[in-house]
C-alpha cells in the first residue's frame, strides 16, 4: 500500500524533539475531546459496518496488524507511551479505509496531517 508506506515514512522523519510531557498531554486531551473523538469514532464506526467475509479475511486483519506494530515502534521510540497507540490506531483506520475503499472528509484531512509530519488532534 503505497499511501500506508508514505505515511510510515512521514512519521519516521518527523521532529519528536518538540514533544515533551506537557505537549503529549494537551495533545492526548485533545484527540479524547471533540470534535476529535467524536469524528474519529464516526469514522471507525461506518468502517466496521462495511468488514464482511468477503472483503476483510484474516491475511487483511494481519497485514493491519503489521502495520500498526511498526507505527506503534516507531512514535514508541521517540516518544513512548499512550501516544504510540493512539497514532498506531489512527493507521489503523486508515489501513481499513484503504482495503475497503472507503472514503471521508475528514479522514482525508487526518491522513493530510500525518503527510505534513503532524500529529493529528484538535479540529482537523
């Protein structure tokens, strides 16, 4: 997946310098408040009621997970903690979007934050 592969190395070389305690709490807080929360949850809502058989098989969810492990890695690295799965959960989404051709505002908006190295919190 060449957009899952740009993503990954956007957040590979993204500054993590800038993320200390202070800034990963307000930026937890604000992907657990809305209109975040409340968007995402949407978005991962509508996408599990389109996974059937047919179309999500047990190879999909593995590839997935994959994905998500090396996400989880590499924010982990740099700054550790509940962050890493919060962005290996917004992967993820995307992963699934991907693979069901689903398709969403604001999750364009989302994956354009990863694109400029940012991680996405707050309105998008």
């Amino acid at each position: 997946m060449e957009l899952i592969n740009e993503l990954t190395k956007c957040l590979g070389s993204m500054d993590y310098s800038m993320f200390d305690e202070d800034c990963i709490n307000e930026l937890l807080d604000s992907r657990d408040s809305a209109p975040f929360d409340t968007e995402w949850c949407r978005v991962e809502k509508e996408i599990a009621a389109l996974k059937n058989d047919q179309n999500y098989n047990e190879e999909i969810e593995k590839e997935q997970s994959k994905v998500r492990e090396t996400v989880f890695l590499t924010v982990g690295r740099n700054v550790g903690g509940e962050l890493s799965g919060y962005v290996s959960d917004d992967f993820g989404l995307i992963y699934d979007s991907l693979v069901l051709n689903y398709r969403d505002e604001w999750l364009d908006k989302l994956i354009e934050e990863y694109k400029n190295q940012r991680i996405p919190a707050g309105e998008l």
